[in-house]
C-alpha cells in the first residue's frame, strides 16, 4: 500500500554532471532518474526507508528518511564543487553527490 512519497529535486549547476543523470535508488532499488536542475516524487509506503543516489562508480552516502502516512520528504541532490574533482571520483567516491533534507 502506497501511503508516501519522496521527492529528490536535483540542483541545477553549471560545471560537475550537468550533462549527465543521477540515478535514485531507495531501499536498494533504483527507482527512477534525475537530469540537471529535474525533480522526481517516488511512491513509498509510509515508515523508514534508505535513500542514495550514484553515478558511474560514484554516490552519495545513503539517507535515512521516516515517511509520515500521507506526505512527502524532499531530499536535494547536487554535485561538489569540480575544484576538488580529483578527490571526490578517487576518496570521497562514496559521498561525490552531496543529497541533504530540504531546507
């Protein structure tokens, strides 16, 4: 029973992926996925679920995100700055997309 959603809004950037799609996966499942600037709103039952986002070898770290029955959670998702390009794709491959609750 569908009683939730999550909406990820991806940034819109001028550098890092702008040409390029994130691909959303909640609970280990991909879902769905995000060009610059898109917003996308995922069905989910409602309660706890895991939220990340990867590209290529890359992702973000996962999110942990509680659904209240009948409503949606925004996460936003967004590239780091390409000045640190180098780390981000080798180090930080696990945190290269940077995904925070909405503000």
């Amino acid at each position: 029973m569908i009683d939730g959603a999550i909406e990820v809004r991806r940034r819109h950037v001028r550098y890092a992926d702008r040409l390029r799609e994130y691909h959303v996966l909640i609970d280990g499942k991909e879902v769905g996925t995000l060009r610059d600037g898109e917003s996308g709103t995922y069905p989910v039952e409602a309660g706890a679920h895991r939220v990340h986002l990867r590209i290529d070898w890359t992702r973000s770290e996962s999110r942990s995100v509680d659904v209240p029955m009948g409503e949606t959670v925004t996460l936003v998702c967004r590239a780091r700055n390409p000045l640190g390009a180098l780390y981000w794709i080798t180090f930080g491959r696990k945190r290269y997309i940077r995904l925070d609750g909405a503000r």
